[in-house]
C-alpha cells in the first residue's frame, strides 16, 4: 500500500491509499475518526467557500499555529484502494485536523481592523466533510492527469499503459482499462513510481501498468483506453474519468490505440517503388531484401500489400542516407481504426548515419505519424511534415528524436498537434519554431536550448522531464490553459524583458482549473529585475481553480527571479478568484501577492472588492514556503504591499532584502543582489541543499513522493526539488 495514512494527523501523511482502520471504513467497515475531537463550541459555523469559521464563543485569542496549534477535527470523504486486477476503489470516510491559522481582517481601506469572530483555517472544509456536523458548499476539485504515451500505437504483444496524476490532497489510485468493446481488462494500481523512461533529466512520477500479451491475444483492432484517477479526498463528483472529455482532444480523454501485428518495409537507393515490399514482422527477410527507393514507394506500396488497403502501424525502415519528404498523391492510406505510421531507421544503421531532412512540407495523406529514432533536420520555414495535403490536421510523434530546426522562425512548425514522447534533443530554436502556438501537447524528456543564448517561449501545457535553457514556459491565451502540468524538469531563463521562468493563467476573465507543478527547478539568471514564476500575476490575469505546487525552487535574488502569484490587482472591474492552491515546500527567491491593501493605495473605494486573493494572501493550503528574500515591498504594509497576511504553517521569509536566508545551495549560478545591484550568473547551478539547511526538515504531512532526482522524500520533508 506504500506509505503509510497518518490518520488524525493535521495535514495527512504522503501515501496513494488509505490503511488501517482508514482502508476499513474506505471498504465498507467501521469508520474511525479517532483521535481527539474538539468541544463542539469551538466553532459555530463554516464558511460557504469552506476557509473561513465563526469563532463560537467570546473573542477568538491570537493563534501560533506552527508552536501551540488550535485543532479541529474533520471527518473526511475519502476514497481506499488495494492494487490489483480490476477495479478495487472503495469510498469511506478518514479523520483528519484542520488548524486555525490567523484571524480575519476587514477589507481595504478597513484593513486595519479584525472582524469580530472569524477565522481563517489552514487549508478547506468541503461540503463533503464534516467538523461538529459543520460543513461548507464547495465541492472540491478533480485530480489533474496527463498520458505518458502519445495514442494511436499499434500494439502486438504487451501493453504498456501509464499516467501522471496529482490533486491537492493526494490520489488514491488509478483505475486502467482498455477495451475492443467485446474483451475488457481492467488494473488498479495505488503507488506512482519513478518512470526512469530513457532522455527524462528529471524524474517522472507515473501510475503504470503492463496489459501483457497473453491477456491482450484476445483483443483485435482499435481498442479504448480509459482512465479514472480517484482522489484521496473527495467523492464520486471529485474523480477524474477520462471518458468524460471529447476523444482525441487536448484535455485528458480516452485514447485510441490499435492490437494487430507489425508490417516493415524497408527504404535504400538501391530498391524500387514499384517492386518493393512490405510484409509482417515476422516475414523481415523478405521486406528487407526487397525495399523501395523513396518514402513515398514506402507508402503507397504498404497501402497496396497491406490488410484492408491501409497503413496501420506500417514501420518504414530507412537505409544509411539523408531522406525527403515524400509527395503522396491524394488517397486514403488510413481511416477511424487506424495505428500511426512509423518513420524509422534500419537497425542495422547506425542512428548517426540517417536523416530526415525537409525544406518542403511534403505531402503525406497521413492523419496518424511517427519519427523514431532518426536524425531531422529543416532546411527551410515549413512544416516539418504536413501530415495531409492542406498541412492542418493529424498527429505527429517524435521519440529518440535529434532535431534541428535551423534557425529559421516561423510558427508551430512541428505539426498539428504534436508530441514530443521521449529523449528528443531539439536545436537550432528561434522565436516560436520549437513548440508553436498551443499545437505541442506533450514535452517530455527533451534537451532544448534557444539559438543565442536568447530566451524563447515554448507551450507548458504538459512538460515532464526536460532540461530547458533559454526557454520560458508561457501557456498561450489562445488554447485552454487548464490542466496545466509540469514536472521534473528544469527551466533557466535569462530574459532582460519580456516572462522568464514559468507563466501561467495569464488570460483576462478566464477560468482556469487546475495547474500542477511539481519537482521542478526554475533558474533565473538574468542581470535585470524580472520575474521567474507568474501565477495570475500583473495586469489582468486569470482566475484559478485548483493550483498545487510541490517542491519547486524558484531560484532568483530579491525581484529579480521574484515569485508573483494569485493576484487580485487589474484595473477596472475585471476581478479575480482564486480556491484550492496547494502549495508544498515551495523554496523561493522572493513570494508576492497584490490584493485589496494594494489597490487600496490608488483606489480606496475599489479595494473592498479586491478580495478574491484572500485564500493565497491567507496561506489556504500553503506549508513549508522559504522566500529567501521579504516580499517587493520588504514586508510593508501600504503603498509598497505585496505580503501575505499569513504565509502558511513552517513558513520561513527573510525580512532584511541584504541579508537572504542561506540555504547552502550546492552551486549557485543564478542572479546576484548585493542591495542595490543585480549581476547576472552564468546560469546551470546546481540546487540541491546542504545536510544542515533550514530547507531541510523544513516541514512535514507532505504528498510528494519522489524529489526531482528519483529519491524518496522522508515524512520531515526538504523544502524545494531535492531531498
């Protein structure tokens, strides 16, 4: 079962299920709330939005929640797990402490004066919990999810399945299945591990799964994927199930993959489009003495030798040489039950001695396609396949990929849409050529690096593994930017203008539901104040759902790498609010947050109505955050106000912008503040804590397993990516 539940704990111990007496009640036995309950009187009542409380008798005293906390019990909805064969996911009930944090204040330019009885608490009270029989309205949120393997794979033995998942308060487990509509075969699995998958710079926390191929022998054709993720708090309304969204979109839906066996066909100077064959895997021989001359013979002869006239899961080998594109003449080489066809080499070849190179889209007539382990290179400001006639449509793979783009900048260049499965390594990236506007629905595992030492952006919508210098993550307006996750990697950027770092949630009266960041090193090395992380920052912004933040160091001195998350601070009218944040040992440079006392200054009469950053601006959900530098405003209050009134429980902020917290960083390469100046660095540090760090033991009742390198996170958590 993994870790073990630390039941009644304030904050719960890291694990996927739930044990003990916790997994009892999950199945159907005696729930337990154990531990000790507080006098029912302590509190009369829970806010709709489940933060705040009316205190239920006198004055509420001044809390010190991190030195003599003042306790509330909750009973918890919850969901249990035992992995295994089907779907083995109970729904039960865990107890669980809710601390008072801090009494609440009146707005702006009342700020300066408490409200009678209310209180804030630590993290929220869902409607489906219960304290004294007190509940709140808010339902709560549905885990966040990414594939880990692109659809569309033809499958002729074992079935790797295998997701990356994450919420708030934990996931339970996650329920795989697949189906030809006839056979279905269903796994839980309860633990996340380590993906260790082949170029990730970073660990990669996955639920996986193999389907093997004695069970999968009884499946034919296109089959579905289905995944549910249950959360560890929550009920049915709260998991995630990928059948609920549109298939063969962006967002976390079912995914089609195809079982039958593997054709190859073979690609030499010497062959011949008219004679050449393709055959089954299994009758290599043949294909490999009999190839064609061009990508394109490859193409329309495996349409005419193989079952029903398509191209489904076609390998097309390639022999030593530099490749073009191929020029298919209209027809239908794949349809609905279609595997993607893959562009490979020869394994008799060495990688270094194959090439695809284009300076012509090309024509295809392909909706479903794969470069795998060759070498790619652009020659000019095209597609780097247009998979059908018109360039728009279809999908594109690249694993084990090196590719050059050439320097040349032109938008979203690399298909519609495309994923970058695994250990590519991408160069020669200017401007918008590397992922495009909103096309790139999965990075995992790259190497890439902006020509010039130039900062560029690239689409974060789903980044996992990589190692990106000079490359800033900017989800575009233009796109959904919710269920936004990125992890185990590392982002320097060194932007003298413009975003560095990470941007997020950035659109006016958008809504944006669900962000996870997790493991992740962002450097900013730049020599000018500029930002490293942006969460809903200036102007106006979006409003947020459901952010979780686990072990990110931010790495930046004073403003310059600075922290700008959850405001509340456009002009006019458009306001905003943000609910659910989680924000686990977060180890930053600098933290700032603009609500109503910072409106206040030039709009008294508006302020009142900047509220909706109160639950960042009160720490809901925060634990463990270092800011090794105070706030913009050095911990102000007034014109220069950008604190929160309470940072979360085991916070540690500097409150002297010349005298940082030392954290003992093993090798610090990133912007320098000597109290007047910035200096740049030579960026590439190297962010790991020494053993005697504040950052360690830094504080516990953490959910992230794993840190940024593979280790396992102790119960006394470090704060930031590593252990």
């Amino acid at each position: 079962m993994g870790d073990r539940a630390f039941i009644n704990s304030s904050y719960g111990g890291r694990q996927s299920g739930l044990d003990g007496e916790a997994i009892m009640a999950a199945m159907g036995g005696a729930a337990s709330t154990g531990g000790p309950t507080p006098p029912v009187s302590l509190l009369s009542a829970i806010d709709a939005g489940g933060l705040y409380a009316t205190w239920a008798s006198g004055t509420p005293p001044t809390f010190a929640p991190d030195t003599s906390p003042v306790t509330v019990g909750v009973l918890r909805s919850a969901f249990g797990a035992t992995a295994g064969a089907g779907n083995t996911v109970g729904a039960g009930t865990l107890s669980e402490n809710r601390i008072v944090t801090i009494r609440k204040r009146n707005p702006a330019p009342d700020d300066g004066t408490l409200t009678a009885d209310q209180v804030v608490l630590d993290d929220y009270v869902l409607a489906s919990d219960s304290v004294s029989n007190l509940s709140s309205t808010l339902t709560g949120w549905k885990p966040v999810a990414k594939h880990r393997y692109a659809p569309r794979r033809l499958i002729p033995g074992d079935y790797p399945v295998a997701v990356s998942a994450d919420h708030r308060d934990g996931i339970a487990a996650v329920v795989f299945s697949v189906t030809d509509g006839i056979t279905t075969l269903t796994q839980t699995v309860t633990d996340p591990v380590v993906a260790n998958r082949t170029g990730d710079k970073g660990a990669v926390q996955e639920y996986q799964h193999t389907f093997l191929a004695a069970a999968m022998a009884a499946f034919s054709g296109r089959v579905t994927r289905n995944t549910k993720v249950y959360p560890r708090i929550g009920v049915a309304a709260n998991v995630l199930n990928s059948a609920d969204q549109t298939i063969e979109t962006r967002s976390f839906c079912d995914q089609y993959d195809v079982v039958g066996p593997k054709w190859v066909i073979y690609v030499d100077a010497a062959g011949n489009d008219s004679t050449g064959v393709a055959r089954p895997i299994s009758d290599d021989a043949t294909a490999a003495a009999s190839p064609v001359a061009t990508i394109t013979g490859a193409i329309v002869r495996g349409k005419a030798l193989m079952p029903n006239s398509r191209v489904s899961g076609l390998e097309i080998r390639l022999r030593a040489g530099t490749w073009g594109p191929p020029a298919v003449t209209s027809a239908t080489y794949q349809d609905a039950n279609s595997a993607e066809v893959i562009l490979t080499r020869d394994p008799a070849v060495p990688k270094a001695n194959v090439t695809y190179s284009y300076g012509t889209a090309g024509t295809w007539f392909l909706t479903y396609l794969r470069f795998a382990d060759i070498n790619i290179v652009r020659t000019a400001a095209v597609f780097i396949g247009s998979q059908l006639a018109t360039g728009t449509g279809g999908q594109v793979v690249f694993r084990d990929c090196n590719i050059d783009l050439g320097g040349i900048n032109n938008t979203a260049i690399i298909g519609r849409p495309h994923y970058y499965e695994g250990n590519c390594t991408i160069t020669g990236i200017v401007g918008t050529s590397f992922t495009g506007t909103g096309n790139c629905w999965m990075q995992r595992g790259n190497s890439a690096s902006a020509l010039g030492g130039t900062t560029i952006t690239a689409d974060c919508w789903d980044v996992a593994g990589c190692d990106y210098p000079n490359i800033s993550l900017v989800n575009s307006g233009a796109v959904p930017e919710s269920e936004t996750f990125i992890e185990g990697s590392f982002i320097r950027t060194n932007a003298s203008t413009g975003t560095g770092g990470i941007t997020l949630a950035a659109t006016a009266n958008a809504t944006v539901t669900g962000i996870v960041i997790r493991n992740v090193v962002d450097e900013y090395y730049g020599g000018v104040a500029n930002t490293g992380l942006r969460i809903s920052a200036d102007g106006n912004g979006s409003n947020t759902e459901h952010v979780v933040i686990r072990g990110l160091t931010l790495v930046g001195a004073h403003v310059a790498g600075r922290a700008n998350i959850g405001y509340d601070e456009s002009s006019g009218t458009t306001r905003r609010t943000h609910r659910g944040w989680h924000v686990e040992g977060l180890l930053a440079g600098q933290v700032n947050n603009k609500s109503d006392r910072f409106v206040a200054v030039s709009d008294t009469t508006e302020a009142p109505n900047r509220i909706g950053a109160w639950p960042v601006m009160y720490g809901a959900g925060f634990r463990g955050t270092i800011a090794r530098y105070p706030d913009a405003g050095n911990g102000n209050v007034g014109a220069a106000n950008f604190r929160q009134d309470y940072p979360g429980l085991s916070a540690r902020i500097a409150t002297n912008a010349t005298s940082p917290i030392d954290v003992g960083f093993t090798n610090y390469q990133a912007v320098t503040y000597n109290g007047s100046t910035y200096t740049a660095g030579a960026g590439g540090g190297t962010y790991s804590v020494a053993s005697n760090s504040v950052a360690k033991n830094a504080f516990t009742g953490g959910r992230n397993k794993f840190d940024i390198l593979g280790n396992t996170r102790p119960a006394n958590d470090t704060a930031g990516a590593y252990v």
